[in-house]
C-alpha cells in the first residue's frame, strides 16, 4: 500500500512527460559546464580546471600587452564615464546596457579615473613611486589584472552553463539536505564552493552575485555564500604553500584550510553581521527557487524535473553568448577599475604605513598564548590579509618557524575577504555587504580560523 502511494506521488509530480531533445538540451550544457569548471586536471604538474587552462594559455599567448590593453580600456571606462555623466548622447541613453555601464554615480566615476590614472602612472613609471612601485601598483597591474581579465573572460563567457541549463537546480535539489541543515543555505551553494575551489574564490563570488541578482538567494543567503565559501583554488594553495616553503607538506595544509573554512562557515553565518541579514530575495526578481522536494518523491526525480524545465526554458542560444558578452564588458569596464583603484590604495596602506602592525597588536598575545613562535613578528600576518590574500605569505616567508609559516599560509587562505580582489567584487555588486561590515566578517573569521589552526599544527602536523 504505502509504495502504491509514493508510486502515484511520484507519477503526480513527474506527469509532465520530456522529450529527449529536452533531456539533451539539460545534460549536454551542463555536461559541458562541469568538464570545464568542476573537474580537476593536471597540466605540468600543476592542478586547475579547463576554464584554467584556457585562461593560462591566453595569458601566456599575450601576457606582454595585457598591461597596456588594460589600460586604454580603464581609461575609455573613465573617459566614458565623465562624457555620459555631464553630455547628452542619444546612443548611450537608448541601450540600457550602455547607460548602466557609463551613467554612475559621482563616487564611482571618482575611482574610476583614479584607477585609470594609477594604470597610466604605473604603466609609464611616472608620478609618485609608491604608487607604480613593483610592491603597490605593480602588483596590481602586472600581477593581479592580467589573472582577472583571462578568468572573467571564460568565466562569464561560460557561466551560463552551469546557471541557465538546469546544473543548478537538479544538484542543489540532490544536496540541501546537507547544505541546509548545517550551513541553512540552498543546496545549489555547493556549487558556487566548488567553482571557486577548482578555480578561483573570485569566480565563485561572481557565481554567487548572478544567483543573488536572478532570484536564487535571499540577502542573507547571498551574504553567507560569498563570504564564506569563495574559498582559494587548490592552485593558488599550493603557490601560497611554496612560496612558505611549506608545499612539502602540502596535503596536511591544505587539509588544515578545509577544516578552519568548514567551522568558519559553520560559525560565522549564526553571529551578526551575517544572521541579522534579511531572509528576502533581490526585488526587481523576487523568489526564483523551489528545492523543496515535495514528500513521497525522490530527489533525484525530482531535481532532473526542475532541470530539464530551466533548460527548456533558454529558447536563444544568441541571446545567452551576447549575456556572457555583456558580463565580460561590464567586468572589464567596471571592475578592474575599482581594483586597480582600491588594490593599489590598500597595498599602498600595507606597504608604506604601519596601521597593519598598530591594529596586529592584540594578536601578540594571542599568538604568545597559542604557543606560535615569533608571534611578534607574525601579528601583522593576521591582518594584512584583508588588503591583499597574498601579502600575508609574503611577510611570513622570511619567519624561521616552519610552524608559524604553516599557520599564517593556512590563514592567508581562510580569511578569504580581501580588498584587492574579492572586496571590490562584493562591493561593486547587489548583494547587501558593505566594507565595515566585510572588516567585521574578516576578524571574526580570523579568530574562529586561528585557534583552529594552530591547534592542528601542534597535535597533528608538528
């Protein structure tokens, strides 16, 4: 009797009947979409992703005039800007596409010509050095721009895939029972975690901002998932690990950043700012998710039913490919101008003034507690994250303790919010952040995460 009935539930929910061109039009996009973003491959030695390897292969092909591409294209952004702001021109007011890439506000023009004119200073070497230095601006323009401006190409070129084709739904369906009951976020979160593992934090935050802004989030969701789960590439792990030269012990270090980065996630979401989010979705969308599985029916039946239904809901292939042109343009125009702007700006605080080593200082005993070795000299490691995740490796590469080096890189990667990339990112877009409230979610995760850490470092590793 009672499989009688879950039969005929099952039959209720899954009477639509799909056709196979249906199916296909889910699994093959999204089949696509997970060879090229979730699945790990090795090319040299080195792990990445296929979305990696494309982005390295374009980057090395043009790596020498990236610089100066950029540049021309921050200061048409900032030219742009300033000509639609104080002229009338009826091609830019008749694309609302145009209008929302130009027509910004007076603080957003502002740091756009500041990022164009660090670009041109730093280009040029010219103006004042701690500016263009090869330890501010440098790294900013050499370093930083050229891996987001090959990422978000194939990033947002290829994001659809994994959000427009059903991907999304039948896999958020199949896990919410264990996203939801520990980290109380959609199941589809997952997804976002593992794009940024395989690839990079900020493609899971830009991930993250397009779920938000399409209705599959709620503030508080969108909030959690992007401070909390834009974790750092395995990739970029093991270059932290190296330049600590600690990468010797690699799987014990890496195995240290994903247990402080689960109980971070854990913990941090249930403590404001984070809990005092709103529960409600972005409002010119409203609420776009149901992974509730109706009682009676599998998840898996019912997951590949809401995917097959989103696929079948793309009707122009045209109009996805021009989306992803969009999205690189409003990247490019939009973005790397606010991290050349604020990126420089921060390296310079952390480079050229001691506010970092003033604000390290209670860390001292905390360390000293902790039993971490030179903990004078590791304190501004616990900070100086949030301008750059790199910085922290760099001041801890010359401390003797191989412990106190384990833990900084471990830290470097668990902090997670940092102001040269994935700050601006959140910044810029519509989920509800803002910087003091990202300053408190990185010192919250830095006194969570640090305890952690070295208490695995001492009973486990050392």
């Amino acid at each position: 009797m009672l499989n009688e009935k879950l039969q005929q539930a099952e039959e209720v929910a899954n009477k639509k009947e799909f056709t196979a061109k249906q199916y296909m039009a889910f699994w093959l996009p999204s089949l696509i979409g997970v060879l090229l973003f979730l699945v790990p491959i090795s090319v040299n030695g080195k792990v990445t992703i296929g979305l990696g390897v494309l982005a390295d292969g374009l980057q090395g092909a043009i790596a020498d005039y990236i610089p100066s591409i950029m540049t021309i294209i921050l200061c048409i952004s900032a030219a742009g800007s300033f000509i639609v702001k104080f002229t009338t021109i009826d091609a830019v007011k008749k694309s609302a596409f145009l209008t929302a890439l130009f027509d910004i506000t007076p603080f957003w023009l502002s740091l756009r010509c500041i990022g164009a004119l660090f670009a041109v200073f730093t280009l040029n070497q010219i103006g004042p050095e701690f500016i263009w230095s090869s330890v501010t601006g440098g790294v900013v323009l050499y370093d930083l721009i050229p891996v987001l401006m090959v990422w978000f190409l194939f990033a947002c070129l290829f994001m659809p895939l994994l959000l427009q084709f059903g991907l999304m739904d039948f896999i958020g369906t199949l896990v919410r029972r264990v996203m939801f009951p520990l980290f109380k976020l959609p199941g589809r979160s997952s997804v976002d975690a593992l794009a940024s593992w395989m690839g990079s934090g900020t493609v899971g935050v830009l991930l993250t901002t397009q779920q938000y802004e399409s209705g599959y989030y709620t503030k508080r969701e969108a909030s959690v998932v992007a401070t909390n789960f834009s974790i750092a590439s395995i990739a970029f792990s093991l270059v932290i690990a190296r330049f600590l030269n600690i990468d010797h012990m690699f799987i014990q270090f890496y195995f240290t950043v994903i247990v402080t980065g689960v109980i971070a996630a854990i913990i941090c979401p249930r403590v404001p700012p984070l809990s005092i989010k709103k529960n409600t979705y972005y409002e010119p969308v409203g609420k776009q998710i149901d992974e509730v599985v109706p009682e009676g029916v599998s998840s898996f039946r019912w997951g590949l039913k809401q995917a097959v239904e989103k696929a079948d809901q793309v009707k122009s292939y045209p109009g996805v490919i021009k989306s992803g042109v969009q999205n690189v343009i409003d990247i490019w125009f939009a973005l790397i101008p606010l991290v050349m702007a604020l990126g420089t700006v921060a390296l310079v605080i952390a480079e050229f003034t001691p506010i970092f080593n003033y604000l390290s200082y209670p860390f001292v005993p905390l360390l000293q507690l902790l039993q971490i070795p030179e903990a004078q000299a590791a304190a501004p490691a616990m900070l100086v994250g949030f301008a750059d995740m790199f910085l922290p490796a760099v001041i801890g590469s010359g401390i003797e303790s191989e412990l106190t080096r384990f833990v900084i890189g471990v830290m470097s990667l668990s902090q997670l919010i940092y102001m040269s990339e994935i700050g601006i990112l959140l910044i810029k877009s519509k989920i509800p952040v803002s910087f003091a409230q990202l300053f408190i979610i990185f010192l919250q995760r830095t006194v969570v995460t640090l305890p952690v850490a070295a208490l695995m470092a001492h009973l486990l590793f050392f």
